[in-house]
C-alpha cells in the first residue's frame, strides 16, 4: 500500500489559518505515506494534474486529500483516481478549511488540528475497500408536489419534453397563492391573465395527469423507482359527469367563510375555489355540509342535472410509481395575531397585505374595491407596515420574506391608480430591492405620492372617535423624531413561513429543513435544486422565500434535472450501503425495524454442521433501496453489518490515531 497525501492552500481560505507546508510534512511522516505535497487549488486543472503525475511517478493506490468539505469536490478526485485505474474509493478526504481554518482565528492550534484531521484520514485509508456502484433502471415519470405556479411550471416543462407528470395539488383547484394576487410587480401584470393559461394548458396536456384535492400519504423506493401512495379526498360530486354549470352552487343553503379571500366574504358548503379555478367543478365541504351534518338537505343532488352527486364517494388511495419527484409546496403566511402591538383581530381595521390584495382584486370580497371592514367607506389614510414577523428575532421569523417591499409599493401604486385621493404612509427598517426593474419601480411609488418613513411602528390603537380610526405610534429615524399618524386602514406585510405540513412532506421524502423549516437544498450555490435525497428536487418557496420569476426558474431547474435522469434512462446506485458478514451475522434480524429504507430482508445460508447441510438466517441487504445511513450498522450487536466506505475498522482506525 502507497499512500499519497496531498494538502491545498484553497487559494486564502485555509494557508491564512493553516501552515499547510507543515501539515504536509507531518503527513509525510506516517507509516505507507510515500508521497506528501501541498498545492494552491488542487480543484484546478493543474493541481488535478499534480495528483496525476505523483500517482504514476510514485505508484500511489491511496490518496489523501486536505482540503474543503468532501460536498465539494469528493465527485472531482474520484473521478480522477477512477480515470487512472484506481478504484474512486480509495480517496479520503480531510475537512480542513469548513472545520478547520474557517472556525479557528489561532494559527497555530489550528495547524495542529488539521495535521490531526490528516493523519485520521491517512489512517482510514489503510482500510480503505474497493466499492461500486449498480445500474438502476429509471421509471420515465414524474411526480410534482404543490400545483402552484412552480409546481405547474415543472409539470410543464417535463411533459414538453415528452415524459409523464402526476401534479398533486391538495386544494380543489391549481393555482396556488399566485391565484389570488391581484397583479403582480414590477410589471403590473394581471395575475390572472397570466396563470390561467399556464393553468388551462396543464389540465390539458395529455402528458400530465391532475389529483387535486389530493395529498402524498406515502414515499418509499429510491431515485428511479419510488413507490408513492396518493390519497385522493372524496369530492363528493362525480368529475366525469359534471358539466360545472354551478346550480349547485347558486341553490346551496350552507355559507361559510370563504379561505380564498381570506375569510372576507362567503363561499357556499359545495364550491369551486375561485372563478378560473381548474378543474372547474365543485366540491363539497363535508366539514360544513348539512347533509353530512344532520343527515337532511340533500338540495344539490335534486338539482344537479347530470345527477353527479354522490353522498357516498370515499377516500381513494391511488399507487404510483415514478423516477423522480419535485417538491413545490410552497408558503403561508404569518398570522400576525400573536403580534399584539399591531392590534390585528382586534380591530376589523387592521389588515394583512394578502386581504388588502383581494380587496384590490376584481373577483375579490369587495369586487376591486378597497373599503375599510369597520363601516364599508373608502379609507383615505392608509398606513403600511413592513417586516412584520420578517427580521424579527424576538417575536417572529429572522430572515427577510424578500417580496414584502416590493409587493407594498405595487399596492400604494394601484391605490394610486384607483383611489387616487388616498394617502399612503409605509414605515419600513429599509427597503430591499433586489431584481431587474424593483429598484426603479419602488422609486416610482415613491414619485406617485407614497410617503416612505423610516423606522418601525411601536403600537397601533384605536382611537376612540366616531370615526372609529387608528392611532399608529412610529419612529422616523429620517427626522429623528417619534412619529403618530391617524389611520383609516392599517396594513400588516406578514411574514412567508413555510407551508403547514412540509415538516410531513419532508418525513416522507427524506429531507432536511433549515432552522425556519424551509427544506434544504444539496448545496446553496453548486445544487440548488436539488436536495441531498438523490432524485428528488425543489421548486418555489417551499426551499425560501422568493419572488414568481425566481420561483418560476427554479422550476425550470427542477424539471431540467429530472428530466437529465430520464433521459440517461439508468443511475448509478449508492455504493456507500450496508454491508453484511454473513460468517457472524446472527439472523436476529433487529436491524429490519430500524431500516427506513425497507432494504433489510432475512435470507438463509446453507453451512455443514455436523456432516450435515443447514440452514442459517442471516440479513440481506438490497443494495438498490439501500442509502447508508447507518442506522442498521450501529445497533447490530454481533458487529456483522458494515457500511462500505465507513467500515468498523475505519472508524476505530480515526479514533485510535492521535
């Protein structure tokens, strides 16, 4: 054995905080070590071509790399030792700038701690065993999680591109959040008239099939052939047969709050979302029918013309199977209620900024019309406030929703526009502009009138007068001086959280969430879309808050990687799995129930005890659903289970190097 061991200076990153001339020396001193060099950027083509040269000149068959995490450039050096005849495996690499340089500011100590990080690395070499990967078939389908405007843009794009897509949307429409915006920045263009054909076009495509009012109940499989389990809810109402004349609808005795407009107006107990909804055919709302409730009613079956309605329709759970998924969630919004110096839900007055959209739009509770909920007169005073649950690390959230400033100026623009004689007040920390066009059109709002304060508001009341108007106490930090403005309207920019129930998509589908529950990406800036769970990937703000064209790339992202994995038919298994010794495995097949991969099956073995055949139980491990975790691995008592590249005596190889 020959072992290699080479050090990068990572430009500054890691020779600032790290003597990587000694720690290429200390190495040198390990037992097997032949070979020993520090590069510049051993990414580069040229420090590939140093590793290349000492391999031959040196006949290395192990090589230790120094330098960042094994996320960025693991694939780089295994491929290299693969082109030179070596087994991809037979590279170890040691973290020394992510967990080294980049967290120690002493020089010295942090030398010592890479030297040590390299000499555990060089150690685990020595064990080091050839592994390989299996060919999978893929299944040439996908599946899009969350039917708004990410989700149907990926939907799209994969069916353009000839493969199958099942959308799955849990609400009875597609649409999303975008179907309630009223337009949209910086262009103003009508929402509507832009998702709807985007819409139409997905519930007619004849690659893409639609389960709307339909959740994911189960994942299991791996990248190419994942086996999913969807519920589809009884609508009630048979979608073959009805027309969507809406008689139903119109007859329908049952009103409850209406969740499309933010509980500001009334929707029927059998409804269609929203006007343009897609499908365009209702569904009945079992939680407040008075059929389902008391037993009487019945008014709709009467009626309907087609006879669609069916009392009895249950729950369906459809089995699929699919090569790649693409979760597009995507957001809620904060409910400010907790925030109690706004005084929201206190006052009928005080507004979110999504209600005050559906007031703006023309389907909306008020038909495009803003009004002040208290007595249903035009306000002509209308204060904003910004970042509310947004950069707020005592009450709320502690990152920027980044659409918030952006969407306030388009609302003091329309008010402009259509109530030309109100006033709008916006206090903000500052204002965030990022994207083409925002800066120009947040400074157009400021020219049509828009009066910007800087400073945050410290309490919102009421006054008390006949008007029954708020009193809006702030701070401009422009003038320097507290600041009161008496308001016909308040309106709250709230937070964008992460959907309720992502935690359970991200259960599902194997994925990690940041510390604000939006799920996490491979990697923020190399693979964005794609997550650490292979096969699977994100789209929207189910990933962070963003704007629609940003929401809109990442779903052509998205889609652009499944639709490479079809396209190449076959992936590459893990072939860092479990591996069993079947000479001391036991068959107590405790390692099964821990498995979250299903991979774990018992098998027999045929030994000779005694002059006779028997039969033995061991574990089997099937190395197409396996992915390493290692679960299996820490609780087998007899020590039989392995897992390749991180092998018992690999570990114990680091541990006992000092």
């Amino acid at each position: 054995m020959r072992v290699g061991v080479f050090i990068c200076w990572c430009g500054s990153n890691i020779k600032n905080m790290v003597d990587v001339e000694k720690v290429a020396k200390e190495a040198e001193k390990m037992p097997r070590v032949v070979y020993s060099q520090d590069v510049q950027y051993l990414c580069s083509e040229v420090g590939q071509a140093d590793i290349s040269k000492a391999i031959d000149e040196h006949k290395l068959d192990r090589i230790v790399i120094g330098a960042c995490s094994p996320r960025m450039h693991e694939s780089t050096f295994q491929q290299l030792l693969e082109s030179k005849g070596l087994n991809p495996y037979y590279v170890e690499i040691a973290n020394i700038r992510e967990q080294c340089s980049w967290v120690h500011t002493d020089k010295d100590k942090a030398t010592v701690k890479a030297t040590e990080l390299v000499k555990k690395a060089v150690a685990k070499s020595y064990h080091a065993i050839p592994l390989t990967s299996d060919l999978l078939k893929v299944n040439k389908k996908a599946l899009v999680i969350g039917g708004g405007i990410a989700g149907i843009q990926a939907a799209l794009d994969i069916a353009d591109a000839g493969y199958p897509v099942d959308l799955v949307e849990q609400k009875p429409s597609i649409g999303g959040r975008m179907a309630q915006f009223d337009k949209t920045f910086p262009t103003l263009d009508c929402s509507a008239c832009i998702l709807t054909p985007k819409m139409v076009e997905a519930a007619t495509h004849e690659n893409i099939t639609l389960y709307t009012y339909s959740e994911v109940e189960n994942v299991a499989g791996y990248v190419g052939n994942f086996k999913v389990k969807i519920k589809q809810k009884a609508k009630s109402v048979k979608q073959d047969i009805c027309n969507g004349c809406g008689d139903c609808m119109e007859k329908c005795p049952k009103k409850v709050a209406n969740e499309f407009d933010e509980g500001n107006s009334k929707r029927k107990a059998i409804y269609t979302l929203f006007p343009q909804a897609v499908p365009n055919k209702p569904v009945i709302d079992r939680d407040n029918c008075i059929y389902y409730k008391t037993g009487k009613c019945g008014l709709c079956e009467k009626i309907c013309p087609t006879k669609a309605i069916d009392y009895n329709q249950e729950d369906e759970i459809v089995e699929n199977e699919y090569g790649a998924i693409i979760a597009a969630t995507g957001f809620d919004i904060k409910d400010p209620q907790d925030l109690s110096e706004y005084y929201y839900g206190n006052h009928p007055d005080v507004i979110t900024s999504l209600e005050l959209e559906r007031q703006l739009n023309a389907s909306g509770p008020t038909s495009g019309k803003v009004i002040r909920p208290s007595n249903g007169k035009t306000p002509e005073k209308i204060v904003f406030v910004q970042c509310v649950g947004s950069r707020d690390r005592n009450k709320g959230n502690a990152y920027c929703s980044k659409v918030c400033c952006l969407y306030t100026a388009k609302h003091t623009l329309l008010l402009n526009e259509k109530f030309p004689e109100t006033e709008s007040y916006v206090f903000n920390i500052d204002v965030r502009t990022g994207g083409k066009g925002y800066e120009e059109f947040y400074e157009r709002a400021r020219h049509k009138g828009a009066k910007y304060l800087r400073g945050q508001v410290s309490k919102v009341e009421p006054l008390g007068d006949a008007d029954n108007k708020l009193l809006v106490r702030g701070y401009d930090s422009s003038i320097g001086e507290q600041v009161e403005i008496e308001a016909d309207l308040v309106v709250l920019a709230t937070s964008i959280e992460p959907k309720v129930g992502s935690s359970k998509i991200a259960g599902l589908l194997g994925l990690s969430s940041d510390s604000d529950g939006f799920f996490s990406e491979a990697h923020p800036k190399l693979k964005p879309v794609e997550t650490q769970a292979q096969g699977i990937y994100l789209a929207g703000v189910c990933q962070g808050p963003k704007d629609i064209p940003e929401a809109v790339s990442q779903a052509s992202g998205a889609s652009a990687k499944a639709i490479i994995l079809f396209n190449k038919g076959e992936v590459k298994s893990v072939p860092t799995t479990a591996m069993v010794n079947e000479e001391i495995c036991s068959g107590c097949m405790q390692c099964k129930p821990v498995c979250p991969y299903e991979a774990i099956s018992r098998e027999y073995v045929t030994e000779r005890v005694a002059g006779k055949e028997v039969k033995r139980p061991v574990a089997s491990i099937n190395r197409a659903l396996c992915q390493g975790c290692g679960a299996c691995a820490g609780l087998c008592r007899s020590g039989a289970m392995d897992i390749g590249g991180f092998t018992s005596k690999q570990i114990m190889a680091e541990v006992d190097t000092l």
